[in-house]
C-alpha cells in the first residue's frame, strides 16, 4: 500500500511522542534530570545528597561546608565531599506539624570570631499549639551548645499553617525574620501581636531603639513591616543593602515587595489573589493607604527561598534574585534595579524547591523540598 507523507509524519510524530515517553519514564525512574536550559546556556543539575526529610534552609560554613536543616528538627552537615553528617545535638524541639519544625539557619555575622549559629522553628505551646521562635548557639563540633531562645512570636496558636521563618542579618548586624500569619487573617492587621509581620531584632533579642513603632500604644515594639501573609523568601540587595521579599498569596497573588519600615501591605484586607473558596478580595489599588507590590503572580509560584546572585560562574545571574518555586516547580529569576524588578527567566527543575542559596564557587545550591528530599549543585554544562 502506497504510503502518503500525511501517513509517514503521523508515524514520524508518533515515534517521537514514543521517545519522549520513554525519557519522561526514564526520568522519573532514575531521579532528577542531568541538565536544564536557560539563558545562561545549558546549566548541569547534581544530586549532592538526598533522603533528607523535608529539607527547609540552608547557609555555608567558612571552610565550604554545608549547614541544613529538615523540618523534622535534625540538623546536619554537608561536608566538601558530599558526606552528610548525623544529626547535630543540641538543637530545640520543634512542632513538626503541618508547615511547622525546623525552618530557617543563618550564620551571626561574627562567626569566625564567636561560632553563633541562629535557627528559627516552630515552637510548640500548650494545648497544641505554636508560633515561630528564633534562638542561637555555638556550633562546636557536631554539636550547638547553649543554645538559647532570644525571640518568640506572640501569640501561640493553634494550627500548622503559615510559620515564615526566613532569618536575615542587616548590613549593620541587625536581625530582620519574617514571620507568618499563622492562617489566622485578620490579626496581620493588628500591631498588638507578631502574626503576619516581619520582626527587626538585635542579635541578642533586645528591640532597636528606631524600629517604627517602639513606644506606641498597643504595638509590639518589634515590628518592622506588617501587613504580610507568610514570607519564606527574603534576601538583602547587595547594591542597595535594601530588604526584599517574596509573599506567599492565597489563590493567586503571590508578591515580590521591598519592605518599608512602618509600612502595612495590606493582608487580608486587599490581595491580588482570591480565597480559597474563590470569593473575591479587593485588590491593593482599592486601598492606597496599604503598600503594593512591586511584582504579583497569578498564578501562584509559592515562593520560598531566594538568593541574590553575585558570583562569576553564571555571569548572566548577575543582578538578580533567583527564587525557589513550590507550584512551579524550579526557579524563579527575578532582575532587580534599585525598587524595580521585572521577572526575567525561569528555570524549571521539575520538583519544589524549598531554598536557593549561592555557594562560595559561585555555583548555586538547590534544597528540594519532598519527604525524601535533596540538596541540587547547578553549575555551567562545560
């Protein structure tokens, strides 16, 4: 029977459905993909580590070695050989519910001279319930000692939902940590508690004597920003040493802002995404009183983790915030100037990515975020 070319190019496209089947099973058989396109060319994936149990934040030793953290409390150390060690004594206890346990680790900006490593979790309360908390230690051998609680948030509720947690130091040493709104709406709007706001602290707990509304009335007097829903994206501009911010959003409307001191961005009063039931939510411009965001996703990234890249080995990243995507699976690269930023790229992984943080080679380090979850090395296809 004579074959038409109609015929031949069915079959031709159905033989490479057929291998792009077979490397999509493939691919899930045999774990994460060697390699992803971008616009700084072809960039290999690495397994460095896996089988860690929901792996949250992550932050580099001097001597190149790895700190992580899983929710479930354990905190370990990834050597320059790709070992991970046993869990680390001397870590708190956490309330490893739901979106709650062992979140963020940041190195004091000291450490050389005094060995302090800052962790922030969820702590449990009474009567099931919790709120995120920010402690320090000294990191000696496998081991933090002494390792004491130097801000909690109030008050303790119940629910697994919404913790923040992100830690960021300040050019000047201060602490900035973000902290969500545990699920519970309305209080973000009420300075008389911690719940949707962002926190600015001394290293050893004391509040700043210029925070925005220390000596106000029925304010906490750490507040810095609030307003907020949950943050778990948060990085300072090396240009600018100004703080930014990605906010998770409800159904829709997930923010990239700049965080002002005093100001109120508005949840859940406006947002420009929906509730989960899809009824409406007025949207920020209706409210000019509440502060918008620079950039708003719809639909949703769920943002958590981000680095602002300064290395040599992707010289295209320069400038820019790459952002770990839950929903959408990979990295988000955002290019900021000054209190602009446009989306420019995103770089698909194929899993959830919990955090994003640049290595001392310029590489950048990947925590993906899975019951079995791993740490991913992304470096330039040589």
């Amino acid at each position: 029977m004579k074959t038409t070319g109609t015929t031949q190019l069915s079959r031709l496209l159905r033989g490479v459905t057929g291998v792009l089947a077979l490397m999509l099973l493939a691919e899930c058989a045999f774990g994460q993909k060697s390699t992803v396109q971008t616009e700084a060319g072809t960039v290999k994936v690495e397994t460095l580590a896996k089988d860690l149990t929901h792996p949250w934040g992550m932050a580099f030793l001097p001597d190149k070695r790895l700190l992580v953290t899983e929710r479930t409390g354990k905190l370990r150390i990834l050597d320059t050989n790709n070992k991970l060690s046993e869990p680390l004594a001397g870590t708190p206890r956490v309330f490893d519910k739901g979106q709650g346990g062992l979140l963020d680790v940041a190195l004091d900006p000291n450490f050389q001279q005094n060995q302090l490593v800052y962790l922030s979790f969820a702590e449990p309360g009474e009567s099931n319930t919790a709120s995120t908390a920010l402690g320090r230690g000294k990191l000696v051998g496998n081991e933090i000692q002494d390792f004491e609680v130097i801000f909690r948030q109030e008050p303790k509720v119940e629910g697994p939902n919404h913790f923040g947690g992100r830690i960021v130091f300040t050019p000047e040493g201060q602490v900035l940590l973000t902290l969500g709104e545990r699920f519970k709406f309305e209080p973000a709007q009420n300075l008389s508690n911690h719940l949707g706001a962002i926190v600015r602290i001394n290293q050893d707990g004391t509040v700043p004597q210029d925070n925005p509304f220390v000596g106000q009335a029925n304010a906490e007097d750490a507040i810095w920003s609030y307003g907020h829903r949950n943050i778990e994206s948060a990085a300072i501009d090396p240009k600018t040493n100004k703080l930014w911010v990605a906010e998770m959003g409800p159904l829709g409307g997930d923010e990239f802002n700049q965080p002002a001191a005093g100001k109120n961005y508005g949840w859940p009063v406006v947002s420009w995404g929906k509730n989960y039931d899809g009824t409406d939510i007025p949207d920020p411009p209706t409210h000019p009183a509440f502060a918008d965001a620079v950039i708003q996703w719809t639909p949703t990234i769920s943002p958590s983790g981000m680095v602002f890249y300064t290395g040599a080995m992707f010289p295209a990243w320069q400038g820019s915030t790459l952002i770990g995507g839950l929903t959408s699976s990979g990295i988000v690269r955002v290019q900021v100037n000054g209190e602009q930023a446009e989306e420019v790229e995103r770089i698909p992984l194929a899993t959830r990515v919990r955090d994003v943080e640049q290595a001392p080679d310029g590489s950048v380090y990947v925590l993906t975020d899975q019951p079995d979850g791993k740490i991913l090395r992304l470096s330039p296809l040589k």
